[in-house]
C-alpha cells in the first residue's frame, strides 16, 4: 500500500513540473521546452512501467525463500 501511496505522489510532483515546463514554453514561445516537457512526461511513464514490473516480480520473493531457503 506505501508503494502506491509514493507512485502517486511521484505522478502527482512528475506531471506538475511538466506541465510547468510545458506552460514556460508556451509562454515564451520556445518549441524545446515544450518538447522537453513532453520528453520528460514520456520518459516517466515508461520508468514507471518498468517500476511496477519490477515491483510483480520481487513481490513472488516470499515464495522463493520458502523454495530456496539460505543455508
């Protein structure tokens, strides 16, 4: 449950700040900021992805220690 409670919150501060960058951009008229904004949104979505991939398989880990105990 903490691990969804810091995955929002991670979501919630990541898309503020993009959108800050993106709407700096708007208002200076400047296409990379936006592009960087769109970028770095991107780009967290797909860590995200890759975090609660990693986060399914270590979650079967209890099930592992059973099957191979530490000697």
């Amino acid at each position: 449950m903490r691990a969804l409670y810091l995955e929002t919150l991670r979501m919630l501060l990541n898309t503020v700040v993009c959108f800050l960058i993106f709407g700096a951009g708007l208002e200076l008229g400047s296409s990379y900021l936006q592009i960087i904004a769109v970028v770095m949104y991107l780009s967290y979505l797909i860590a995200s992805v890759e975090r609660r991939t990693t986060w399914n398989a270590t979650e079967k880990k209890s099930e592992y220690r059973e099957k191979f105990p530490k000697k």
